[in-house]
C-alpha cells in the first residue's frame, strides 16, 4: 500500500487499522506535515520546519518513540515499534490532508532526533 506521496505504508497483523485524529492544525500552510510534526514534537509551530527536507538538518539517530522519520517532501513522528522496520506513527497529511496515527514503513526515511540539534 501507499499514501498519498507514494510512500510505503504497513499493515501488521493484528494491528487496528489507521486513525484519523484530525485535519490541518490551526496556523499551519496547506502542506502541512512538517508543521504538524513540530506541533507534536515541540508543542509549537516551528515555522522553518515546515519544509519536509528541513528535518534532515538534525542529527541521524536510531528509531526510537519521539524520532522523526525524514525524507524530501515528507515526515512523521515514531510512536511505538510494530515490528522491522514498521512503527506506529503520528502521520500530519498523511493523505487526504487528515492527521492518521497509523503502521507506517521507515523504508526510504532518514531517522533523525529533533532533540539533538538548535533549530527548534
């Protein structure tokens, strides 16, 4: 399966299926998952990490809960480990521009810690 940008997305067994839990948040730009994932991570909009490939200026690190999943054009927050390389993730315009925790792939994402560096 794929999202909206062509990404792989995972279903595990025995796993519930993607949840919607919202759309575009207040204050941020139309392509918003950068946005959504500074809202998540620092509890604010960081206005320069709107731009996906601006999360690829942190450090690399391990999956781990609260890494960011990182690639041109697209990122996510690391929830939980489902299993290899699939984790539970918080997923802003994920698709249909609705914010979905839901399985997602690392495949093709650099891992980075939002933690480790100053843009924030």
């Amino acid at each position: 399966m794929t999202d909206a940008e062509g990404a792989a997305t995972a279903t595990v067994s025995g796993v519930s299926g993607a949840h919607i839990i919202g759309g575009r948040p207040a204050g941020c730009p139309s392509s918003f998952c950068g946005c959504g994932a500074a809202l998540r991570v620092f509890g604010r909009i960081v206005p320069e990490l709107n731009l996906a490939a601006n999360w690829l200026r942190f450090p690399r690190t391990s999956p781990a809960p609260g890494m960011v999943a990182a690639r041109r054009g697209h990122v996510f927050v690391l929830e939980q480990h489902l299993g290899g390389d699939v984790w539970m993730a918080y997923d802003a315009n994920s698709g249909g521009h609705a914010t979905r925790i839901h399985a997602r792939s690392l495949r093709g994402y650099t891992i980075v810690n939002p933690r480790g560096g100053s843009m924030a």
